[in-house]
C-alpha cells in the first residue's frame, strides 16, 4: 500500500482513528464524465495515498464512451494530476492506484450491461480485488438515475445478504428529483430496489471540513447552546455565492435554476445544522432526525405574499477585467427567453420553541463578486445603551460568522474600547481559521470524506429520503408559481453585483441588511 506521508495529516480530524474500509470495488457510472475526472478519482487517490483505502480495492468506471483500461488510465492519472497537486516522489503510489481502475464500455440502458458488469466484478473479486463489496456510484446526468436503479435490482448486484457479511450501496448525485412529484417517484424506485440503509444521497457540502465542524461547534461545546435562540438571535443568515456562469452547464441549468441547484440541497442542509436540537447521541439516524425535524417546523411560503419572502434574478451581460461576459440567455443551450433564476433570495421561518419569528434569510446566486459560502448568526443588539453619555449613539450586535469556504474559520464580531482617553468603541474580531490553528487546510473538496463514509457505511452527512422530501415540499410551491409567472417578477443584476436591486430592499423592509460578504 501507499506509503504515509503528508497528505495523511491533512485529512480531516479524526480521519487518523476511522477503521480503514473493508474491501470494495466502486462502480462509477459516467466515469467519462467531468465529476469523476475533476472530483471522484483525485478524491479516490487522495485517500490511497494517505493509506485510508484498503489494499483489496478497485474502481470500475462504467460508460457508453469507449476506453481500453489503460486510456482509461490515462484520462484520470491526467485527472489526478490537474486538479491535485502530485509531486515526483508520489508518482509510484499513483502508478500503484491507477492499476486498480477498470473500464467497461457498454449500453447502461440495456440489460446486457449489466450482465458483463457483474461478470467483471466477480472476475476482480476472484482476483483479490474487492471481497464482494459494491458501492455503486451515479455520476450521471439524473434521467440515467432511474434505469440504473431498476437494472441493478433486476440484475442482483443490489442485492447484499441479510447477515451483512457484505455490502451493495448506492451513492446518488444530486439532483434528486426537480420537484416533489419527481423526487417521490425517484426515491420509489430507489426504495423498491434498495433499503434506506444501502442509499448514500451526496450533498457535497456536508463533506465539508467547516460543515461538519458545526455539530462540534454547538454541541461540543458548553458556552454556545445557551445563547444558540430567538432570545438572543436576531436573524441568520446563509449565503452561497459564486463568480462563475455557466461554464458549459447551461443546459443542466436552464432546467434547473439556482433553486434547485443550491437552495433544494446544499442551502438547506446548512440551515438544519444551525437549526436543529442536540441528538441524543452522534449517530446517523439520530442527527439525521433532528435535522428533519427542522425541516418539518419550517413554516410554507405564503404564495399570496411571494414577494415579501421570495425574489429572484438573472444575470445580465457585463464586463469584468476588460472582458465582455455574457448575459444569462446568451449562454450556450439556454433559451433567449428564459426565466430561470440564476439568482434567489428566501425567508424562511422555523416554528418551533427555539426560533419562532427568527428570520433565516438564504441568498445564493451565479456570477456575484467573489465565490464564497458563509453563515452569519446575527445576535441582538445589547438591551442597553450603557456608554450613551460618552458619545456612543449605537452599537453594533454581535455577529458569529462561519466560513464555509473559501478560508475555512469562524469568526466573532463583538465590541471594544478603542485604546485612549475617551470612551469610544468599535467593533473587533476575533478569528479562528482552520489553516492557523491546524497547520492545514482541510481537503481540496468534501468527496473524500464522503467517498470514505459510504465506503464503511457512515451515512450521517448524507441526506435521508425523509429530508429530501421536505425540502422539495416547501420548495415546489414557490417554483411553480415562478414558472406560472414567467417574467413577471424576475429581476437582473449586473455581473459582480451581489444580485438584483430588490434583493436589497427585500431584507430592508424588515429594517436589516445583508452582511457583507
Ligand atoms: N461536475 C460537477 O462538478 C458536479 C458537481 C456536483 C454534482 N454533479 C452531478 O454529477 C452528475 C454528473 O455530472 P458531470 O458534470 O460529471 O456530467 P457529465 O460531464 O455530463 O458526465 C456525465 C456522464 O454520464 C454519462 N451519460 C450522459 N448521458 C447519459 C445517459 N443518458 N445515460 C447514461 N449515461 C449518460 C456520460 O458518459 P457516457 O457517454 O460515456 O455514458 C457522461 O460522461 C450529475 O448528476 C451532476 O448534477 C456534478
């Protein structure tokens, strides 16, 4: 195996104590496909060559492109070496991963594929290579989700023996499903071929180093919880922003828009962990309880009053560094007419002790100045203005800040006495930043964390058919009416401006501002 080295300290806390998975062989359907180039297989080698994968472990990358094994090879050790940074003395360990990666081309639609599949994979068994585990994983575009699931089941490879002597789990991509309707047919007929159980729904996010820090954050610490209500939180704040367009994904896009793409998901998930009750113990099914649970007290969206708590944007064409970009429908595979949202701005509210009347107000959109993703708590302001006499007319509340990306860290805004003779105060921080305090960024992307999760069968950070459900349910109603109202109501924004216009007076009206990103 890999030697260790350096990448095995930047793994994320606690990886060093995780057991190693059992043998395995990862079916990657679409492994021609830019997320298994850009993000699976740099993931998969990162974990080989910090020896948390096992010895008996193979990849069969599955598609309708042809590839012998070795161009396939070559296609991802071009992968690995793009998007992670392999030195000379790491080209062995990458030569060693590499020859245990497969391609099998065939028609995934039809039958016959998965007749050949299974042979390879007893073949690979019967030559040490994965002890008759399966982790299948689909990074396909979501209407190959369906017929995948239903000729897995038909073919026996989902099938896993009761006594759990080994496995056969399936990792889905998202999207899942467009709308409830959709999602509920998908998660039927996941559900009639695999258990609950046996289902890994990826939401990147909740890989994150900065993600899963939360539940530390809250609950492993005594301080926060106390303050952690609408006694002392004001409003909260989840923001996703990116600097990109399209980038050839206009097509995926225009079916999808910013809802579905970030809110449905990523947005969501993020909202629940800061929302949720402390589970009884740190279990999937526990945690992923409390965080459907939170999904259930979210109030619906009154359609009558849409815009009090919904707005949405296109962007527009621009310029940026003296180069000319494109408006929204001028992208490649996007109608000139189109009216799907690029950008969105929601309030929502949590009925429950903790939060009634605490505003989350969640704001993601494509092509805003800078890429970043951050949750802002906004605690209210002190209850009394004890410096007034001083010169002090107001001060500010107190702002937790936690950066999701880019600089992993949180941050702590609060008031102190500027140093003189006069009382005069101003607003400090106080940081805390992964790369500082551990020496380390955490991991490039969140899918090594995850691709190691389903591999021993940890399904805390994906998201369970219940919170899927949920989500879509407070969702489709909003999407619908967008799609009813066409153009009426879509704003645009200018490239690099954080949105339209009435995304600023929207949360102004409720006499608050967004937080500076
Ligand atoms: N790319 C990302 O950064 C990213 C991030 C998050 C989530 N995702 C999700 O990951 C999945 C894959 O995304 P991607 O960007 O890798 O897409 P992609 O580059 O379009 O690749 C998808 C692969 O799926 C196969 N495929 C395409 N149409 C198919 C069909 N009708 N039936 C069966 N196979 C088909 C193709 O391989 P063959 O033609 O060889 O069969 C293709 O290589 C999507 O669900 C996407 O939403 C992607």
């Amino acid at each position: 195996m890999a030697e260790s080295n350096a990448l095995a300290q930047s793994l994320p806390s606690g990886a060093e104590t995780r057991r190693i998975p059992d043998p395995c062989a990862i079916v990657i359907f679409g492994a021609s496909g830019d997320l298994a180039e850009r993000k699976l297989i740099p993931a998969l080698y990162y974990l080989w060559r910090a020896n948390l994968l096992p010895e008996a472990f193979c990849v069969v990358g599955c598609g309708k492109t042809h590839f012998t094994n070795e161009a396939f090879r070559e296609k991802m050790k071009n992968g690995v070496k793009k998007y992670l940074s392999v030195q000379p003395e790491d080209y062995d360990s990458l030569d060693a991963f590499l020859r245990k990666l497969h391609y099998l081309s065939g028609d995934y639609a039809t039958e016959g594929a998965y007749t050949d599949l299974k042979s390879l994979l007893e073949q690979l068994d019967r030559e040490g290579g994965a002890g008759g585990n399966r982790l299948f994983y689909l990074a396909t575009p979501p209407s190959f989700f369906p017929v995948a699931v239903q000729h897995l089941g038909n073919s026996g490879l989902a099938e896993q023996p009761e006594e759990g002597t080994r496995y056969s789990r399936i990792v889905i991509e998202k999207p899942f499903g467009r709308d409830l309707t959709s999602a509920r047919e998908l998660n039927q007929i996941v559900t009639r071929v695999f258990k609950e159980e046996q289902v890994f729904r990826i939401d990147h996010y909740l890989g994150k180093e900065t993600v899963q820090n939360l539940l530390v954050f809250r609950f492993g610490n005594g301080i926060f919880e106390p303050f952690w209500n609408r006694r002392y939180i004001d409003h909260v704040q989840i923001a996703v922003a990116e600097e990109l367009g399209m980038e050839g994904r206009g097509g995926y896009y225009e079916e999808a828009g910013l809802v579905r793409d970030m809110i449905q998901n990523h947005v969501l998930s993020l909202l629940s962990l800061i929302a949720m009750e402390a589970p009884a113990i740190f279990e999937a099914t526990a945690v992923r309880d409390e965080k459907a649970k939170v999904m259930r007290a979210i109030r619906p969206i009154p359609l009558e009053r849409l815009s009090e708590f919904a707005v949405r944007g296109q962007y527009v064409d621009g310029w940026e560094n003296n180069e000319r970009l494109p408006a929204y429908r001028a992208e490649p595979k996007v109608s000139p007419s189109s009216t799907t949202e690029t950008f969105a701005a929601l309030k929502v509210f949590v009925d429950n002790w903790r939060w009634a009347d605490v505003p989350f107000y969640l704001r993601s959109g494509k092509r805003l100045p800078k890429r970043i993703s951050e949750i802002t708590i906004h605690f209210r302001r002190a209850p009394h203005l004890l410096f007034k006499g001083t010169g002090t007319t107001s001060i500010e509340p107190n702002r937790l800040s936690i950066h999701i990306q880019p600089n992993e860290g949180m941050s702590l805004v609060f008031n102190a006495k500027i140093p003189g003779s006069t009382m005069q105060i101003r607003p400090v921080t106080m940081n805390f930043r992964y790369e500082e305090s551990f020496g380390q960024s955490p991991p490039s992307t969140a899918y090594e964390t995850l691709l190691l999760d389903s591999m021993v069968g940890d399904s805390m950070l994906f998201t369970r058919a219940d919170f899927v459900d949920l989500a879509w349910e407070l969702l489709t109603p909003v999407l619908n009416r967008w799609r009813e109202d066409g153009r009426k109501g879509l704003s645009f924004y200018e490239p690099g401006t954080w949105g339209p216009s009435e995304s600023d007076a929207f949360i102004e009206r409720d006499g608050r501002q967004w937080q500076e990103l």
